[in-house]
C-alpha cells in the first residue's frame, strides 16, 4: 500500500511525504512527515541523520514506529533542517507539521514519551 503507513497503535495512516539528502561525506538526513503518534491528530516533521537510509528507518522503528517506510523523495529535508539535525547530539528530531516558525526542534523522546 503506497503512501500508507502503520504507527505504534498498528493502524494504518497515510503518510504525507518525506525524503532524503545526501550529504558530502556519505551520511543521509531523512525527513518524513507522519501523523503524530500520541492520537492528538495532525502530523510531525520527523529528522534523523545516519550513515544510509536503511539506518535512518531502522533508527526510527527502534524507536517504536514500526513500520515506517521512505518511498521517493518527494519532500527531502530543507538546509534548516538539515542543519537542525546536524547540530544535535542524538541526529533524531521531530516537531509539528505543517512547519510552524515559532515551534523548536524537539528531541524524539519527547514524543514519543520515553
């Protein structure tokens, strides 16, 4: 099922885009936009950095999300949010979306509660 994804509850969500850049030493950031976990409704921008694309979802289902997938890179990550993601010490942000200016980076446990 394109688009779709299933969350920490296992219900099936559609997932409103994401993508990827590469940077010049090899590592990725990834960013998926995926509706927020905690059932409040509405979605989150949702950042990770790592050394290819496969650790950057594996980084994220370790984290609980199961099942999330990147296909195509219609929405890659913009160069605020890749250097958001680069100056933090975990490489793993998130915060709501749509992007709202006044709204900071939080880290992931933040939203996911652990």
């Amino acid at each position: 099922m394109r688009g779709t994804s299933f969350l920490l509850t296992g219900e099936m969500a559609a997932v409103p885009g994401g993508g990827f850049v590469r940077l010049p030493g090899g590592s990725v950031v990834v960013a998926l936009t995926l509706p927020r976990p905690s059932g409040e409704g509405g979605n989150v921008r949702v950042l990770v950095h790592a050394a290819n694309r496969a650790r950057a979802l594996t980084r994220l289902r370790n984290h609980g999300m199961r099942a999330v997938y990147l296909r195509g890179n219609a929405h890659p990550p913009t160069p605020d949010e890749v250097t958001a993601v680069l100056h933090h010490p975990d490489g793993l942000l998130w915060r709501g979306a749509p992007d709202r200016a006044q709204e900071l980076w939080h880290p992931i446990r933040a939203l996911l509660g652990t």
